[in-house]
C-alpha cells in the first residue's frame, strides 16, 4: 500500500488539529442554543414527566403582553444609558491617566477595583446608600438644602424662580426620590451601578490602546502644526483608537444586555417593572416559575437580539471611525 502525498497528509493533520476546537464550538456553543430553540417550542417544565409541542405561542406571549413590551423597554434603556456613559468615561480616564507623569498606577488600580468587585456584594452597599432615609445620598442632598448658599444656587433661588422650579428646590421641599423604590428613578439608579462598575473595564482597555499609539506619530503631527491637545485627539489618537473602540462598543453593549444581578438584588425587576430586564425575566419564568418553555423563548429572543445589535453596532462604529 503506497504512502499518501506529502500534502493530504498535511491536510489530514490540519483536520486533526481542527477537530477539538470545532467539537467544542459544538458542544458549547451550538447544541444549548439548538436545545432553547427546540424548548421554547413546548411547554415543558422541570419534573413534569412529559410535554407538548406549543409552537410560536410562547413568541406570541412575547408580543402580546404588556410585562414583555416594558421588559424590552427597560432593557433597551438600560443599554443606551451605560454603553456610551462607560464607553465615554472609559476614555475620559484613560486619556487622563495615560496623562499624568505619577501615579498612573494607583488611579488604574482605584478606578479597576469595581470590575474587580462582586456587583452583588456591591448592590447591596447601594442599597443602603440609596436608601430613601437612612442612605448617604438623601442625607447629602438634604444637608446641601440646609446651606443658604448653596441652596440659592441649585435651587435657582437666587434667580427668582419658586422653590420648587427645579429639582433640587422640589427635593428640598418634598423630599428626594425613592430611588429604587420609583418607577421614574429606579432604571436610572440601576444604570448608574452599572456605569460605576464598568467604566474601568473600558478604561483598561483603551489605555492598552493608547499604548499601541506610536510617539513618533505625534512628533511628526506637531512638526506638521498640529499643537493643541483637541487637534491632536481629533487627527491622531481617535482614529488610531478605532479598533480598541469597536471591540469597547461591542463588549460594553453586550455586557449591558447581561444585567442581572443588580436588579435580582436592588428591585426584583420593579417598581412597576421598570427594571424588568430581559435577562431576569429569563431567571423569573425558567427558574422561579418553572415555565422553561417560555424561558427558553425569551432566550432565544436575547441572543437574537445580541446578535443583531452587534452586528449593526458593528458595521455603524467601524464605517464611522473610519470615515
């Protein structure tokens, strides 16, 4: 039996070595998608000894009921609130600290220490801090009304406008906000949590990249008359960030999409359901109400969604950094 050539034996090894990884993707990846799918079509539920095919009728709960149009609604303001306040922070901090001449090292580490904190053991520090009476940020606020001052000028007192013209004029006379306990406040108070525990995670991001800039680019940009710090961003260092910055975009916006612990600490998807993300809701039926049927609609519905958003997010910032 004669030797195969040279290069099928190549390609036999190239399967070879092709073959775990692809196994993986498989089992990884590929089968617990293929086996939502096939559940969300059914009405199955963990101990019942059997199930019957539903078809789209656990879809069609999604676009029928009111819970599931306001748990898109709170899921898509939640992505829209801390994707860009992360992303924009994530650089701010990074061109400040790539900035300093000491202590770059302590600022990384103060602003990378909420990436590195449980979010839950965090949340329930926030809860305590956002506590409509007993919490730091009431009790600030109220002791801000109690300076004359100061008052005056965040009040629009000074001004001639009435004491309860504005917000904080309103808050000293009514009280400030429940914050998590208010349907106007509480996806605010969330996304907030989630800006404050993210921002870092740009931040070490976009430091890696402004580290990949070379120096000689920006000697030669001053030789060529570029010498203001904005002129210099806007010429050199934005368009060099490019890729960091579509990597930063999609990861963040995923990461958004993913909340959860947060709000299964701080509100259980209320007040009114206007924390009611789409990830606890997943959590809330598949787990709680052992509807795995529906559970597994809802997920198919958040990767579709992760997708697509990805993909077109993609396409957008990648067409326009670079424009």
């Amino acid at each position: 039996m004669s030797e195969p050539r040279p290069e099928i034996r190549q390609a036999r090894a190239g399967y070879l070595l092709f073959l775990p990884a692809l196994v993986l993707m498989i089992v990884l990846l590929i089968l617990p998608v293929a086996i939502a799918a096939v559940l969300s079509a059914s009405d199955y539920a963990l101990g019942n000894p059997g199930f019957d095919w539903v078809g789209t009728d656990n879809y069609s709960q999604l676009l029928s009921r009111s819970a599931y149009r306001k748990m898109m609604v709170a899921t898509l303001a939640y992505v829209l609130i801390v994707t860009p306040a992360s992303v924009g922070l994530g650089l701010g901090a990074a061109l400040l600290i790539r900035s300093l001449r000491v202590g770059q090292a302590l600022y990384k580490t103060v602003y990378f220490l909420p990436v590195m904190a449980s979010l839950l053991a965090m949340a329930i520090v926030w809860e305590f801090a956002l506590h409509p009476t007993l919490g730091i940020v009431n009790r600030g606020l109220e002791a801000l009304c109690g300076v004359d001052g100061l008052r005056a000028a965040l009040s629009g007192s000074w001004a001639g406008l009435a004491p309860g013209a504005t917000w904080f004029g309103r808050g000293c006379v009514q009280g400030f906000p429940l914050w998590l306990g208010d349907p106007d406040y509480a996806i605010w108070s969330i996304s907030f949590i989630g800006i404050w525990q993210g921002f870092g995670f740009s931040m070490v991001l976009y430091l890696a990249g402004l580290s990949g800039i070379p120096p000689e680019l920006y000697h030669a940009a001053e030789m060529d008359g570029v010498r203001s710090g904005w002129e210099r961003f806007r010429l050199l260092t934005w368009p060099m960030l490019a890729p960091t910055t579509v990597f930063v975009v999609t990861v963040t916006t995923i990461r958004s999409f993913q909340v959860f612990d947060t709000v299964e600490a701080l509100t259980d998807g209320g007040p009114v359901r206007s924390t009611y993300t789409i990830l606890f809701a997943i959590y809330e039926k598949a787990i709680r109400q052992n509807l795995v049927g529906v559970g597994a609609a809802l997920t198919v519905v958040f990767l579709a969604v992760v997708m697509a958003v990805s993909l077109i997010q993609r396409r957008l910032v990648e067409r326009k950094v670079h424009a």
